[in-house]
C-alpha cells in the first residue's frame, strides 16, 4: 500500500486514479488524516491514531470515516479532528466500533457484505461480476437470512453450518416457537452447497473486518455437486440441424395444447412458426464457438476481426478475452445482416436480443431434444474437440476457462490413447475367438556375411 502527503481538497481528490493496488494519500494539514483509493475507484476517508499513552510501542489503528460524496473533504477533516480529539482523552474510537460490530447479526453482516464485498478476496483488483452479486443476494434473501439472520455473527459455530446445510437441502425453515412460521424455502442438496459457499464468503469478509477470528464455514463437509452436462451425439447434432432448417424456412408446424383453450387458433394451412435469421446465427454461434450465451446475445459487429478471425469480446464471465473464429462461424456471420451496432439484432431498433427462448424451445421440441439446454451447446463444442484428440489445455484456453479444474469436467472425454489400446486389445480377442489368431510375424532369413 503505497502512501504520499498532499492537502486533501476537491481538486486533488477528483484527481487521484485507481491502481492496481489499493493506496492511501495523507493530508498535509492535519497529521493521520487521509484518503484510501481501492483498485474499484472507491475513495474512502481513514484516520490513523495510536492509543493514548503507548507512545510509539502502541499498536496503530485505522479507521475508515466515510465515503468521499458522501463527505467532503472538509466535513472528512473535522470527523477527523473528532476522532483524534477523543483519542486524546484516552478514548478508543476504533475498538469501540470493533465491539460494536461482534455484536452485528448474519443479517447486517449480509447488508454490509453486499455494500462493501465487492473484491474478489486473493485476487488484487479483481471485482465480482454484476451476475456473481445477483446469486448473492439470491442466496442471502433464500437462505441466509431466513435461518441465520437473527444470530450474532460472533456466536455462529460450525455446528450451526452443519444444520444450514441440511435444512437447506431439504427445504425447512428452521423458526423460533414464539414466532410464525416463515415461508418454505426451496432447496436441495446442491442449493445447499452454493448457499455454503456463499455464507463461507461472508465470514472471510467478517474475518477482514476483525468481527471474528476464524470462519465457521471452514472444514464443513459439503453436498457433492452433480453438475447437469450434456454432449450432442453426430445423430443429434443432424436432428438439431434440420429442424433449424425446417423452422428458418418453410417453418415448424404448431399444434395447439389440448389442456388449453384457445379463441382464435389460426388455420391449419398457417399453422406454421419460423425463426429470424438471428435467432438462427445465435444458436450455431453458440456450436462453432463454444461462446456463453451471453457472450453472443451482447456481441457488437466492432468486437469481430474478420481480417484474423477472432472474436475480442470486451468483457465476459472471466473477464476481457479473444474469442477464435473457426471457418463455420465466420461465414455465419458474413451472411448476417447488419441492424445495428449489435450481430444478434433484437426486436427494438438499436437493441440487442434478449433471450432465445421461445425459438430453442421451438427447436428443440422439433429435433426431439427434450431437455437440451442452450449451454449444453458450449459443453458440445468442447466436448468434439476433446473427442478429436485436442487436449484438455488447448480446450480451457478456447473456452475461456481461467482455471485447469474447471476444464477438468471434459477429462472423461480425454480417452484417444485408451480407445486405441482397447480397440487393439478387442480386435486380437476377437480374432483369436473366431479361429483366425494373429499371424505369426515373418521369418527373416540372414545370408551369409551379409545383412537381412
């Protein structure tokens, strides 16, 4: 944390930008009073005092006073002055807010974790992604704070994870007898997991903030994941394409839900749904790329480099990162029309296209894919290249994938040298089985003072 002196005014603090680290710039004016700049761009005034009568021996606090826009930096100065006056009078200002936060419940914590946990923790500057957010707080209103919220964030134990984790998976809420029932929380076993995990977040950002010394969370055993994956086969893969055929041209044929009632359903003779041509690139970017979803749906026609076939996708779910275009997926995109600044036109001009719901389920009903979801189109493109001897490296870095174990799912694929072997290993069995074992190798006859 790299420090400087300057007086702290309007003009120097608008000025200050972010670095990669965090760092606070002190004032010139008044000693121990200064501003902390994180890699977010966040400026937070901090006072910095040793506890009266230590002398220099005495252990240094610091202690954050508010946001910069919050506070100017002349109301800062005088909380500052405050602070520091109280420590004159042998005050601790510092301690007394620590008190005051072992004191907090999960539920505040969970406020504060929300407001303030917005770097990813062991990464420097690194901050959660707007989705990773939402699945908090999904969590937190779920799960959380509904069975833990109450309890101080001091006294939970890793017996009370334990009973989170079951009451979770099978969906009961756990309440106090003097108070009405609250609503069932849905769950399941690898609910219960995720909502650990993010519970297991929230008392690391507790433990940073001093509001306890250890996590409880640590050393709970967890449900195993059983992660939802599915591969297209070739013959699949036919089915999905001819009914994406059928429904960009001539269209799918629509049959009315017996269950519903419906008015005024069209005739027989135009009883047929087609897709745009967008709906129709999307989904086959989605084979030829192994892009997420969201990664094609958001595409700008200034993100593609034809000239060298790549994708420079500005943002994604790991950050900023090249996309490779192989030869189907660029001559997709050459034969898309241009509607706007986005490839996958929606229906408001200027707008990207939200979802592809109702087409894929049109799709996918056609090609007699129950179930297939739009990601499993990313698990296939991966899922070929593996099959063809690709190795798992090669896949995370077309992937996009940060870590090698999350490429690890494909190991199971990885099997070009053990099919070999068995190929060879059954081909001999069988031949010896059918009378036909394998010739005995070729004799070498050796002349005299010569070579073979």
């Amino acid at each position: 944390m790299q420090t400087d002196q300057l007086k702290l005014t309007k003009r120097v603090v608008d000025r200050l930008a972010p670095a990669d680290d965090r760092f606070i710039v002190w004032d010139a004016e008044l000693a121990g009073f200064g501003l902390r700049v994180a890699p977010t761009g966040i400026k937070t005034f901090v006072v910095r005092y040793r506890s009266e009568g230590g002398g220099r021996t005495a252990p240094q606090h610091l202690m954050a006073i508010g946001r910069y826009g919050v506070l100017t930096p002349d109301e800062g100065r005088k909380k500052a002055k405050g602070i520091l006056g109280a420590v004159t009078n042998g005050e601790d200002p510092a301690g007394v807010q620590l008190a005051a936060r072992k004191q907090m419940t999960v539920a505040e914590l969970c406020d504060v974790y929300l407001k303030k946990g917005v770097l990813v923790p062991g990464r420097a500057g690194k901050v959660k992604k707007a989705s990773t957010v939402k699945d908090d707080r999904g969590r937190i209103e779920a799960h959380i704070k509904p069975l833990l919220g109450n309890r101080r964030v001091a006294s939970v134990t890793s017996a009370d994870i334990e009973r989170f984790l079951v009451d979770v998976a099978t969906g009961k809420t756990r309440t106090d007898p003097k108070e009405k029932p609250r609503h069932r929380v849905r769950g399941g076993k690898g609910v219960a997991t995720r909502a650990a995990a993010t519970l297991g977040a929230i008392f690391t950002f507790a433990r940073r903030q001093r509001m306890r010394s250890d996590n409880p969370v640590n050393g709970v055993p967890k449900y195993a994941i059983n992660r939802n994956e599915r591969f297209l086969t070739s013959d699949e893969l036919e089915r999905l394409g001819a009914a994406m055929r059928e429904a960009e041209t001539i269209g799918i044929e629509w049959n009315a839900d017996p269950a519903k009632k419906i008015k005024h359903a069209p005739k027989p003779e135009n009883r047929r749904v087609t897709i745009s041509p967008f709906a129709g690139a999307a989904v086959r970017l989605l084979l030829f790329t192994g892009c997420r979803l969201g990664e094609i749906l958001k595409l700008k026609w200034t993100e593609i480099d034809f000239e060298r076939g790549f994708l420079f996708l500005p943002d994604s779910k790991t950050g900023k990162k090249p996309v490779v275009l192989n030869a189907p997926a660029l001559a997709v995109l050459s034969e898309l029309p241009h509607a706007g600044d986005y490839v996958i036109a929606g229906d408001e001009p200027g707008k990207p296209r939200y979802d592809l719901k109702k087409p894929w389920r049109l799709i996918r009903r056609r090609a007699g894919l129950a179930g297939l979801r739009l990601h499993d189109l990313r698990h296939t493109h991966a899922s070929f290249g593996v099959a063809n001897g690709f190795g798992l490296p090669i896949i995370g870095k077309l992937l996009g994938h940060t870590q090698p174990s999350t490429t690890q799912r494909y190991a199971h694929l990885d099997n070009d040298p053990l099919r070999r072997a068995s190929k060879r290993i059954g081909s001999v069995i069988a031949a010896a089985l059918e009378g036909n074992p394998r010739p005995a190798r070729r004799a070498v006859r050796v002349i005299e003072g010569g070579k073979p």
